[in-house]
C-alpha cells in the first residue's frame, strides 16, 4: 500500500463498461513525511475520497481486486482515506 494526496478528478464519458459508476481520481503519490514523490496517477475510487485529501493506494494486480468488479482494467485503486499519520524517528 502507498500514500498519496488527491489533486484532482477525471470526467470519461465513454470508457470500458467495467468503470461505468465508478469515480477516478488524480492521486499525487507522496512520502509519509508529505513531499510529493514521482508523477500523478489515476485511481478508481472505492471508498468515497475527494480532492485535498491523503488516501491509501494499491497499484498492480491487487488493484482490480478492491473494485470487486473482475476483468476490469485498474491499475490503481484508493483502498482507504488517511486521518493521522505518527512517524516515530
């Protein structure tokens, strides 16, 4: 699982069958300290998440699992919305 925080929504009117009624969000993966880290990606979103806030993601073949829906096209999936995060250094 990884972090990232929501920056942004994706409107497709026309895409695969499997996606229609689900909600795609742009996710900014970050560190757990909050520094952005590599480039934006698109997830489906299974838990209700909006922009602003910092969510939990899979990526990869564990991703369609979390939309419950098989032999759907998901690369990645926001599994869960993050309220704390406590670094213990």
């Amino acid at each position: 699982m990884l972090i990232g925080r929501v920056i942004g929504t994706v409107i497709a009117t026309r895409k695969d069958e499997g996606l229609v009624g689900s909600k795609l969000l742009i996710t900014q993966p970050m560190d757990f300290v909050g520094q952005d880290r590599d480039n934006p990606l698109i997830a489906v979103d299974t838990v209700g998440a909006g922009v602003g806030e910092v969510v939990i993601y899979v990526t990869g073949s564990v991703a369609p699992y979390a939309v419950k829906k098989s032999g759907i096209p998901v690369d990645a999936a926001i599994v869960g919305i993050v309220d704390k995060i406590d670094l213990n250094e």
